[in-house]
C-alpha cells in the first residue's frame, strides 16, 4: 500500500501513542540487555516486497540478528512493538514499507541514528534475495550498501547482512570527523578523517562521500573529485549523492557529454521522485535540451496543469529550438497561468513563430503585444520587423513611425523606415525622414548606407541594360544619398555611374559630333574625379582603371570642345 495515501508520520501522531499507554515502552528493556543512554539506536523498517507478509518477515529476521551481532551497549535495534505502535498511531499499517521521507520521519520519532532499509524477493526455487543497506537518519540520501544475499530464508540471509553492518559502521566515527572538519572548514583534516574510515571499511561510501564533498569545498581539481566519486559509484551504482557530485565535477572540467549521462543516471536512480526529475531536467536543460525534453514531457504527463513543470517545458523547447511545439506549449502555459503573458511571452513567442516559418503568426503575436503595451517602443519594432517578412511593407513603415514618435532612439527605428520607404520606391520620403534620423542624432554612415537600398537596384538594372537612360536613373539616386548622408558606398556608386554616362558619350562622339556630348562627358568625368577617390575603396581595381581612363580622356576635352562647339567652345 503506497504511504501516498495514508496521513505523513509526525509529532503529533508520537503524543497519540503515549496517550494511548506507552509506545517507547517496548524499546527499555529486553530481558538481559539494557541500552545505555549513549547507545545508538538502529531502525529497521519493514522491507519492501510484493509479499507484505515477507517484507515484515526480512526486516524481523536483520532486528533479531543484529541483536544477537551487537550487545545493548553497541547498538540497539528498535523492537518491532515499537515501530508498530507508531505506525498505528500515525495512521499506517504495521506492515507498512515506508518512502524514505516517511522512514525519516519514523527515525525521528523514535530517536534513531541509523536505519537499515531493504527489498526481500521471494525466487521461484523457493529461496530469497534480500538487500539491505544502512541510511544515516539524519540525512536518509547518505547511504551505505549492505550487500544482496541470496538464501534459503530471510534469517539465513540475515547473518552476513548483519555482519557487513558490523564492519560498515567502523567508518562512522571518523565520518562524523570528516563532517565536522567541514563545517570548521578544516578540508584537509576532512580528508584525512575519511581517508581512516575508508581504512578501516575499504568499501566505505559514507567516508568517501565526505572525502569528495571536502575536496570540492576545497576547489580541488576536478579529476580528484571524479576518482573519488567513480570509487562510490563502483559500490553504489544509484547513490543519489555520489551522482550529484560526479555530475557537478565533470561539468567543471568540460565533460559535457559525461555530465548528460550522469543526469540521466541520477534520474533513473530515483524515477519515482517528481521533485528530482525536474531538478535533473532544468540542469540537463542547460547541456542538452534535446535530451531534457522526454524526461520532462513524461514530468508534464504525470502531472496535468501544473504551470511550473509546462513553463519549464516550455523555456526548454525554446532552448532545443522547437519552435513549432514552443508555441503549442506556451498557449497552454497561459492557458493555466496567464500571468505567464507577460512582455517576455509574447517576444518568445513571436520569434518562436518567426522561427517555425510562420510569418504571420508571428506578426500577430506582435500584434497582440502591442495591443497590451501600446506604449512599448520595442513591440512596435518588432511588429514593425515581422510585417515587413510578412510582406507587408506599408504596415511595417507605419509601425515603426509609431515607435520612433515614442521612442526616437528605438533599435533600428530610423533607418527600418529609410529602407522600407526605398523598398516601396519612394525616395522623397527616404530622404525625409533621413534628414529626420540626421536631426535626431542617427549616424550619417547608417543613414547612407540605408539610402542605398533604392541605389542598388538602379545600379544592377544599368549594369544589365547599359542604357544611359538606367545609368541616369542610379546617378541621381546616389547623388541624393551624397546629398543626405554621404557614404563611400554612395561615393562610389556616383562615381560609377558618371563615369558609364561620359563614356557612353565619348562613345558617341564620332557618331554625333555634338558639343552637348562633349559637354556632358566633362561634367560626368569631372564628377567623377571628384567622388571616385573617396569610393574607391569599395573596389580598389574597379576604381583605377576608371580613373585611368579618365586621366586619359579628360587633357582631350578641349580639343573636343574647340572642334565641336566652334569659337568660345560653345556649340550644339
């Protein structure tokens, strides 16, 4: 019967069985034996087993052994009237098999120090496998395994489980050393004190778990750490402890990988504890989401609408970037929590939908911020951002408009309004609101390079048509960025395009013998002179041989002029 259902055992139900005529009484005397006061007193709970009956039988047949191993100066194991009566009082069965926390509580009321936990299983050759282990009562997780007996009974098993306990416990007294070295923070004392015990038990966990906790409160190296943690685990597979500290000195040392299978195995270790697994999912989270996520999924299953372990869930489905069950999961979470839609959830889930291909779901998230916080520069720019990979170029320009009326410093507020309005071809209003974004303090560089987005375009369609007319086009688009936020991107951009309409004339000339051709090619090559040097770096090789070119035509120009414009230079 699982302790889940029966009422936790306290203070409270202890008083109701003193009431009751005394509980304690059974553990004052034995015939022959009398505990001292000093004497340390072990209790030994029934066994887990899918037999209730040999489960009490088991931990019967460890009580009366170490009774029989130790005298009542050494140890002394709590008699089973006593336990019983406690239990009865506290609202358990007598043959209840406790969780730890409950055989924690039980140690508590009945003074123990040290407990002897166990399974029994019943072999289909009619023998029976029992393992045992010792707990400290103060701290159940610190634990010392008694080894597993195969035998033809429970009291035949209970002999060398018995014994072992004998040889276990010559680490305690150094062990409590140990422990009492940390806490003056004496780590080198600790070490030692451990290192006796071990000594004196060589397959001692408790020493050695002293051992690795002083050695990190010391900073010692990690690989110290691990060597120590590997001897515990090598006895104790699933020592919840041991695992932890491995985890935390792999981690250390980079052992990423490692670090992830000993969260798994602490888990596995304990997959019964709700508490644990979150804890083990959170901080594998944190190496391998991916990894994270079935362990918490299986969390979210077994507990239905609880908002703490979905926010989890959700956080680390973020984390692994599945953004499609991200949003899925953050629905719910506000669905249980809507506390939970706060600034942070609608970023997350807005990027989250960007990221999962849904454009303009994602505008809606933003949406929906903004109906929240109008007043949220940040959530008009990112409106405004996620309307303009919507495709909605009109909307997005307006958002951001919004934003920098609010706030005129709001990330990329000016210059996401340059570029969309030279994306929709309305220079006029580019060059506006760049002269806005000068006067608000923007970078002029910033600003030039936005205006550029209409001068790249013009330039690609000259560059494929050769037409005076498309090289025209890009010449007075670039001159307003020269005009606005100079730049050496538009530098160049204006050099270029000069250059391609002086030699389109100068090409020309055989053919047209006009003076205005002549003309023009001076004003181009000339204003190419003077813009291409500061351009130039844009491409260095471009730029020279332009320039050579015009070095070579320009000393000809007023042979040109005297040959085609008559007297004075002037002509047709």
């Amino acid at each position: 019967m699982k302790s889940t259902h029966r009422q936790a055992i306290t203070a409270a139900g202890l008083l109701a069985a003193l009431a009751g005529g005394s509980a304690i009484a059974g553990a004052q005397a034995r015939p022959g034996q009398v505990p001292d006061a000093n004497t340390p007193r072990i209790l030994v709970p029934t066994f887990r087993s899918s037999d209730a009956k040999l489960g009490v039988q088991g931990a019967e047949a460890i009580r009366s052994r170490v009774s029989q191993e130790f005298t009542a100066k050494q140890l002394w194991a709590i008699p089973r009237n006593d336990i019983n009566a406690n239990l009865e009082a506290s609202g358990y069965k007598p043959d209840s098999a406790l969780s730890p926390t409950d055989i924690k509580e039980l140690a508590k009321l009945l003074r123990a120090d040290e407990i002897i936990d166990g399974d029994v299983t019943k072999l289909p050759d009619g023998s029976v496998k029992v393992s045992a282990r010792m707990l400290l009562s103060r701290d159940v997780s610190l634990s010392q395994p008694l080894g597993e007996v195969t035998a033809k009974s429970v009291n035949d098993a209970a002999k060398p489980i018995a014994q072992e306990l004998a040889a276990a416990r010559k680490q305690l007294k150094d062990n409590r050393d140990c422990e009492n070295a940390i806490r003056s923070n004496n780590f080198d004392a600790a070490i030692a004190a451990a290192q006796k015990g071990i000594a004196a038990y060589p397959k001692a966990t408790l020493a050695r778990l002293c051992m690795a906790t002083a050695l990190q409160s010391k900073k010692a190296p990690a690989a110290d750490i691990i060597k120590v943690t590997n001897e515990v685990l090598a006895v104790d597979p699933v020592n919840r402890i041991a695992l932890g500290l491995h985890y935390a000195a792999q981690k250390e040392s980079g052992d990423n990988a490692g670090a992830v299978a000993t969260l798994l195995r602490l888990q596995k270790a304990d997959p019964s504890n709700t508490t644990l697994a979150q804890q083990v999912a959170e901080a594998l989270a944190q190496l391998d989401p991916k990894q994270a996520l079935p362990l918490l999924d299986t969390l979210v299953a077994q507990n239905p609408g609880d908002p703490s372990l979905v926010k989890t869930q959700w956080l680390v489905l973020l984390r692994a970037q599945e953004f499609g069950r991200a949003l899925t999961v953050g629905e719910e979470l506000a669905k249980l929590d809507t506390a939970a839609m706060d600034s942070t959830w609608f970023t997350r889930m807005a990027i989250s939908a960007g990221q999962a291909n849904q454009a303009q779901k994602a505008a809606e998230y933003a949406a929906r911020a903004v109906q929240r916080y109008p007043k949220s520069a940040t959530f008009l720019g990112l409106q405004s951002q996620l309307l303009r990979k919507a495709g909605q170029l009109p909307q997005s320009v307006a958002a951001m408009q919004r934003a920098v009326e609010i706030d005129p410093k709001v990330e990329n507020g000016y210059l996401s309004i340059i570029v969309g309005f030279s994306e929709m071809n309305q220079p006029d209003s580019a060059k506006a609101w760049a002269q806005k974004a000068i006067a608000a303090g923007t970078d002029k560089t910033q600003i030039g390079n936005a205006l550029l987005a209409n001068v790249q375009p013009a330039f690609k369609k000259a560059q494929e048509s050769k037409s005076r007319a498309d090289w025209r086009e890009a010449l007075v688009l670039s001159q307003a960025v020269e005009n606005v936020a100079p730049t050496e991107n538009s530098a160049f951009f204006t050099g270029v395009a000069a250059f391609q309409i002086g030699l389109d004339a100068v090409q020309n000339l055989n053919k047209s013998k006009s003076c205005a051709e002549v003309n023009l090619v001076e004003e181009m090559f000339s204003l190419t002179q003077s813009t291409l040097p500061r351009g130039g770096k844009v491409d260095p090789g471009t730029a020279g041989q332009i320039m050579n070119v015009v070095g070579q035509v320009m000393p000809q120009i007023p042979q040109y002029k005297k040959a085609l414009c008559g007297k004075g230079g002037k002509g047709k």
